[in-house]
C-alpha cells in the first residue's frame, strides 16, 4: 500500500497541470528571489523527510495508546466480572 508521502513523490510538484498554466511558467519559486521549502526549492526533501518522521512517530505513539486503551479495557472487563456486573 502506497503511503501519502509516495503519492506525492510520484508527481513533482512542478508538473501540476495548474501550474503549467502560469504565464512565462514555473521555474520552481513560488516567488522569484525567495528560497525556503518550496518545491524544486533547497529545503523541500529536507522537509518532506522531517514530516514524514513527525507521522512516523505519531503512527507509533497512536499504536502505544491503542495498546493501553485494551489492556484497560481488558482490566475494566475482569473488575467488571469479579463486581458480578
């Protein structure tokens, strides 16, 4: 299963069929002059990898919780047992 990262990794953001409309094209800038974490720009790889990382531990984090919701469920279901509910 390919994840969101990938699917935009499929197509370069400079390909879009948007942009291929603006007049005199695109060169990878948002704005001509002005570097940052543009498209086609030095910091954009740098960023995609440090979000993709953020989802990653995010990912693990949920799957931590999902873990402790059902061993308290779990928990709850026995005291439940042992009450006579």
């Amino acid at each position: 299963m390919m994840d969101m990262m990938d699917y935009y990794r499929q197509q370069p953001f400079s390909q879009s069929p948007y942009l291929q409309q603006i007049p005199g094209g695109y060169d990878g800038a948002i704005l001509p002059g002005v570097q940052g974490a543009f498209p086609g720009g030095p910091g954009f790889s740098n960023q995609l990898e440090r979000l993709e990382r953020r989802v990653n531990r995010l990912d693990r984090r949920v799957d931590r919780l999902e873990k402790q919701m059902n061993q308290l469920d779990r928990r709850l279901r026995r005291v439940e047992r042992q009450l006579g509910y």
